[in-house]
C-alpha cells in the first residue's frame, strides 16, 4: 500500500520523464486527498518510455480483465 508520501518517493526513484507518463486511479486519488492509501501505482506510459525501462531490466505484469 502506498500512502502520498510513499507514491512521491516512487516516482522520483522512477525518474520519469514529465510529459510521457499518467498516474491512473487511486493513486491519483490519494494524491488529491481523496483517499488515504493506494493498493498500487497503476503508471500509463509512452511505448518509447515503456521499453526504454524495459531495457533497463524492469519486469511488467499484464492484469487481464475482472469478468
């Protein structure tokens, strides 16, 4: 669980490119004060972002959908 805090510590440990990346869902939400704690960091990134970290030896997870 991520707390406001530990979500800003994320990203700058991240360093993201301003620009080629959008938090979603609860993180933004705990972000703006409207809820206390993120169960995770859902990151939307640019296709040049995303293989770029991949190249760097970061794993990902595809979530397939709830029915």
């Amino acid at each position: 669980m991520f707390n406001k805090e530990q979500i800003l510590e994320k990203l700058a440990e991240l360093d993201l490119p301003l620009g080629e990346y959008a938090l979603g869902t609860s993180a933004v939400l705990v972000l703006n004060g409207l809820k206390e704690y993120a169960n995770d960091l859902d990151i939307d990134c640019s296709a040049e972002l995303f293989d770029s970290y991949l190249l760097k030896g970061y794993m990902f997870k595809i979530y397939e959908p709830k029915k």
